[in-house]
C-alpha cells in the first residue's frame, strides 16, 4: 500500500507508523502457534500497541472508527483523506476495531514475515563481495524497474530513512535489521 502525501492514497502501514517500532514477534511453538493474539508478543509489546491504539482511538471510546483515523491522519498532516479510503482501512477489520483486533491486525501483518536471516541472503546476492552495502544507483534502478515498482515519493522516503554514505553505498544489513526489528531509537 503506497502512501501519498496531501490526500492521496493512504495506506494502514502509514497510519500506524506511529506504532510500536519494536515489531518483534515471539517465536510460535509448532506450526500453527497459538490461537491467542496475547500470546504472540511480549508483555512490553502489548503495552506499546495498547498506547498506539490510545492515540489513535481519538474519542476513547474503545473502538477505532472512521471518524478517529480522520482525525489521527489529520494530526500527521495528511488533510485530504477521502472517506473511501477511509472506509477500506476500517474494513481491514472483520468487525469493530477494539484492541484486541487491532493486536489481532498487527499479528496477522507480523505472522507473514520473512526472518531477518532469509532478507539479508536474498540482498547478499545483490553483493557477491559480501561488503555489507549496495550501491545507492544500482538499488535505485532494481526497485523502480522491477515487480512492484517504488514511485518516486518512496525513494525518496527510503533515502531518508536509509541514507547512503558519502561513496553512494547502503548499508542493506541495516535496512534488514529495521523491516525485522523495527528502528530503536527511544533511548
């Protein structure tokens, strides 16, 4: 879901940008894990979702409408959402959004993804001399001319977040660490 600036699209993934930025999932026993939403994070986590879901709950009344992702979208600076676009974040959802769907909503986005391991070998065949960096114009072209294309307004987010050094490398190992962990920059 891209995201777009000044009403434009608007994707779930931004919305909750302001959640918790450590994502780490607890690891599951056996294939299945367990049924228990609870169970997927530590108890550190669940009071990090429980803040995000806080501020977005905008008139505390325990549900996340429309009405508060209008006005948490409104408080990022993003003024122009149509109510379409609004009506599909609500209908991510099976039903009303409490805190524990909205935990349910994050364990399901968490619960496909990759390990952090698996990431960093598929960048390691983008670096046959295992430095640890890519070239900034070489990533560039792969994620504007390949599958799902990058638009230009997430380049430039992605240079922003990841910035390369002063010879145009970046650092990959460090992008895999953040899709994975989520950024620690609290303390």
């Amino acid at each position: 879901m891209a995201a777009k600036e000044n009403g434009g699209d608007v994707g779930a993934a931004q919305l909750f940008q302001s959640a918790p930025k450590k994502a780490k999932r607890r690891q599951q026993q056996g294939e299945g894990g367990s049924s228990n939403v609870f169970s997927m994070f530590e108890q550190s986590q669940i009071q990090e979702y429980k803040e995000a879901f806080t501020i977005i709950d905008q008139n505390r009344d325990g549900i996340i409408s429309k009405d508060d992702l209008r006005d948490v979208l409104a408080t990022m600076g993003q003024l122009n959402v149509k109510n379409d676009e609004l009506e599909a974040m609500v209908k991510e959802a099976s039903g009303p959004i409490n805190f524990t769907v909205f935990l349910t909503m994050f364990g399901e986005k968490l619960k496909g993804a990759d390990p952090e391991d698996v990431i960093v070998s598929a960048f390691k065949v983008l670096d046959p001399e295992a430095t640890g960096s890519i070239k900034k114009e070489f990533l560039q072209e792969l994620l504007t001319t390949q599958c799902d294309r990058f638009s230009a307004e997430e380049m430039t987010n992605l240079w922003a977040a990841f910035p390369p050094d002063v010879a145009g490398n970046v650092d990959y190992k460090n992008i895999c660490y953040v899709i994975t962990h989520g950024e620690d920059k609290e303390e």
